[in-house]
C-alpha cells in the first residue's frame, strides 16, 4: 500500500490517478495507525508532530518514505537522512519520476552527496 500525504489536492490526485495500490490520507495519524502501508509520499506539511518526530515514527514502523521536497536546501533533509530517507523529489518534477521512485528505491552512491555534505 502506498499512502500519498501531500499539501496540494491535485498532485494528490494525479499521484493516487496513476499509482496502483494507493491512497490518500490528510491525517498524521492514520498513517501511524496503518498497518498495511510500505511507502508513504510526503511534502513538508504542518501537523501536529514536528517533521522529526513524526517521520521517526513512520520509519520505526518500517515505512519507506519519499519526500517532495522545494530544493536541496530544506533543513529538514539533514534530519531525514539520519532518519534513514533516501528517496527524495526536488521540485520540479513530473508524476512518472514518482513512479519510478516508488518502484525502485535511491541507491546509496546518489544520495552520499548529502550525507557527506553534513559529516564534514
């Protein structure tokens, strides 16, 4: 099941459109009640959790995240990654680099760069 958790109704739409098995939630808590869910698509959205607290919960229910992210400057990516989140969508982007992300997860050697950038 892949559960699509976004602030924009029509990318909702197309996401939930053209991924097969998946739904959309608008509340925090559904998704940490889902039993079912292996993938959550997300934006930066205010809930009542802090994104920190709330992603480290979605992930120690071993929750796949892909995060839709403004750029590769947002301060919540360093807190992502120690969370073990490595698929990520900058904008812009199209529906089908979704779906291919959805399918196939961000190998290592392309995410390193981030990582690397906060070690040092």
């Amino acid at each position: 099941m892949v559960l699509i958790f976004t602030d924009n109704e029509i990318l909702n739409k197309d996401l939930n459109k053209n991924i097969e098995n998946s739904r959309v939630v608008y509340y925090p808590d559904y998704i940490l009640e889902e039993k079912e869910a292996n993938v959550l698509i997300a934006t930066l959205q205010p809930n009542k959790y802090n994104f920190k607290d709330f992603m480290f919960k979605v992930r120690e229910k071993n929750i796949r995240v892909i995060l839709i992210l403004e750029n590769e400057q947002i301060p919540e990516l360093k807190d992502a990654l120690f969370l073990g989140i490595y698929d990520f969508i900058f904008d812009p982007f199209e529906i089908e680099d979704i779906k291919r992300k959805v399918a196939i997860s961000t190998p290592f050697s392309e995410i390193s760069k981030y990582i690397e950038k906060y070690l040092n």
